[in-house]
C-alpha cells in the first residue's frame, strides 16, 4: 500500500509554514512543486562530501562521476529508458533549445516542424526560432476551445511529406489536458518525421513509458516532480548520436553527454534522483520501476478524488468559468479557471493572504490563454499534487466563493 497522504507530507518542511493563523495550501505545484527532505539531504551530502568535476582521477572526482551514472540509472527507471539515453541540462526549455539548434542545422529551407497550440511555448518557440535561423515552416495545430484538446483531425492535415519533426504536450500546463500522445507519434512516424515529447507537466502525475511511447526525444523537468530546478532529455541513442548538436571538440561525442554542455548542476542532478527515489519509497515492489508503478497508480486515484472535489465545488459557485476536460475525462488533477469581475492576479493574491498559493496569468501556455479569450485577466490555476488534502481544496473553494460574494457588495 502507498504512503497515506500525512506520512507524505511529513517528508515536506514547506508544509511548516503558516499564513493567517493556517498551514500554506500549495496549490502552485504545476509551476514547481515542494522540495521533499531527502532531496535536500542529498544535495548538502553532495555539496559537503563529494563536490568536484568530472572525469579525473583522484577520489571525489570519481565519486561525482558515479553519483552522475548512478542519477542516469535512476532517472532512467523513471522513464523507462537507457542509462545512456538520459540527457541533463539547466531546464527543459534551455534543453529544447539546443535540439532545436541541433536538429536544424540538418534541415533546409521549406521543412516543416508542426507545433500546437495546446502546448508550453516552451515547446513552440525553440521551435520558431528556425524560422528565422533556417527557413523552416512552422506548422500550428490549432486547439479546441471548448474542449481544450488538439484537433486531431487537423494535425492530421498538417503532417505531410516536407514534416521533419513534431512537437507535442503529453499534458497541458494550464488546462490540465492529457493528449493522445500515442497516435501523434504513429502519425508522425508515417511520414518519416521525428517526434518530441514535453513531458513537464505529465510526468508528476502519469508514469512516462519512452520506450512503448516510441517517440525520439522526451522532456521534463525534476522541480515538477519534488526535486530541484533540474533538466531532463531523454532521447534514443542512436538518434542523439546522429544530431550534430553544437559541442566543444574536446567533449564527449557519445550519446548522452553529447546532448548536455558544460559542467552540470551535479548537485541538482543528485537531488533528482533522490527525489524518484523517494517517490518509489512510498509503495513496496521488487524494483524501482515497479515501486514507482504503484505510487504513480494509488496517488492517481487520489488526485482524481481532490480534482472531482475541487471542480464540482468551484463549478458550483456563480461566476466561476472552468476550462478543460471535465473530471473522469484523461486530465491531470490541475484546475484552470476565471472569476467573473476579478483578475487572475487579484484572486491569487487574495487567496495568498489566506495562505492558500494558487498561479495566475498565462503559465507560458500564451496562445491557450488567448484563445480562451483570458488574454488580458489571465486564469487562476490550481494543481493538486501529492501532498494535497481534501480540507486544502475545500479551504480553495471558500476562498474562491468569498471573493464571488464580495462581488455584490457594495
């Protein structure tokens, strides 16, 4: 059985904090989740014991190299990938771009590179950017407002022949949507293009699978999942070591370290795999892999619990315009909405004074937003994360409902 939701959170000193006389309800967790201890642990060790550069001989140093291959192992545990196909760098889109970069320096003038608009501008504009740098077409699937999924149909009028790569969210950031990833990949590969995954804001609420998924490259990024503010590429050896990624010529040509420049963050990287460690620490197993499957599989139907709670409730409060799939539909438990005659940046900094933690504006996920219509006010966004409890959704919805009551005040 899974840790109960007090023993989890009893692994989070941010959860120490009071505001107004209350714990801090963190609802923030789609932009960064809480560091849990044995992250911190980790990275002090790390920093106090170990600290050095890579690939020298004297002890440290090769202690550092083994901590970076033991981090590789456990991330690829994760992913279900190889040890040798787990790329770092400082964030997913810093990682993004060098892809870009990479990639389209083998691309000529008139290929196409198909986006959404559904997805993180992170995954768009490292993208756009070969407009400029290479003539490459950009192509934009567009999103269906009312139900905040890609146009499936349209995608596949967009893939084609002069398609080099696609580019799509496993999930998205603002509205919570999960995508069929899977069928955008076989459509993808029917024409001979590569496929790139940004997996930032799946991978804390569905166990990546790299290796069914089929895709060539996957993202995401370890402050999602309870780490520190960490990079991950995971992509297909063979691939990464035919893209002739910008690299200093004393460097490694091999995959992975092809992908990653410069001296990393082995602190950081340490933290991470600390972090899918703990995670895997919650559910008994034979592997990691298999602990992990079942920690992902019981705090899944936790969050669909909270995010039916937090819907239903905020649903039911006049003036409140939810976004995105509805509950029981696949969706992460992340909640996007706008409250009639307040900004997004008004109710979050209300409820802040109440120590509920809540994101607003646009999350980078700009053209959702715009299409939308929320341009200007922005949305509320509100993420249920592992250490999320149904008294913390309930303290949201009162919130939410005082500041709609205040509305008829005069």
């Amino acid at each position: 059985m899974t840790a109960s939701v007090e023993d989890i959170r009893s692994n989070f000193p941010a959860l120490e904090r009071n505001m107004a006389g209350q714990p801090v309800a963190y609802f923030d967790g789609p932009g960064g989740t809480q560091v849990v201890k044995p992250v911190v642990d980790a990275m002090g060790d790390y920093l106090i014991h170990h600290n050095a550069n890579t690939h020298w001989a004297y002890p440290t140093s090769a202690e550092t190299d083994a901590a970076l291959d033991a981090a590789r192992s456990t991330v690829a545990a994760l992913l279900n990938a190889g040890p040798d196909e787990i790329a770092f760098g400082a964030n997913m889109t810093t990682l993004t771009f060098h892809l870009s970069r990479a990639l389209g320096r083998r691309w000529n003038a008139g290929d196409e590179v198909v986006v959404t608009e559904l997805d993180h501008h992170a995954n768009i504009d490292p993208w756009r950017a070969l407009e400029v740098e290479r003539g490459v077409v950009i192509r934009m699937v567009h999103m269906i407002p009312e139900s905040g999924r890609i146009d499936m149909d349209h995608l596949e009028q967009v893939i084609g022949s002069r398609t080099r790569l696609v580019a799509v969210g496993a999930a998205s950031n603002a509205l919570g949507t999960v995508s069929d990833v899977e069928r955008v990949v076989r459509m993808a590969k029917s024409v001979g293009a590569l496929t790139f995954v940004d997996g930032v804001h799946s991978t804390p609420h569905a166990l990546p699978d790299f290796t069914a998924l089929g895709c060539d490259f996957f993202a995401c990024s370890a402050y999602k999942f309870y780490g520190p503010h960490v990079g991950v590429l995971a992509g297909k050896r063979d691939v990464i070591d035919a893209t002739d990624f910008p690299r200093l010529e004393p460097a490694p040509s091999q995959s992975p370290e092809r992908a990653e420049t410069g001296t990393l963050n082995h602190e950081g990287i340490v933290g991470t795999a600390a972090a899918i460690e703990w995670l895997g620490s919650l559910s008994p197993g034979s592997g990691l892999r298999d602990k992990l499957q079942q920690t992902y599989a019981s705090l899944h139907e936790r969050g669909e619990v909270l995010l039916a709670r937090l819907w239903s409730r905020l649903d039911a409060i006049p003036g409140v315009t939810l976004f995105g799939p509805k509950p029981g539909e696949r969706r992460t438990p992340t909640v996007a909405f706008a409250l009639e005659g307040h900004t997004s940046e008004k109710v979050s900094r209300m409820l802040g004074k109440q120590g509920v933690f809540v994101t607003h504006g646009d999350f980078y996920a700009q053209t959702v937003v715009r299409r939308l219509g929320y341009e200007q006010d922005g949305l509320v966004r509100a993420g249920c994360a592992c250490y999320t409890t149904t008294d913390e959704v309930d303290r949201l919805v009162s919130g939410v409902a005082s500041l709609a009551e205040s509305r008829h005040l005069v």
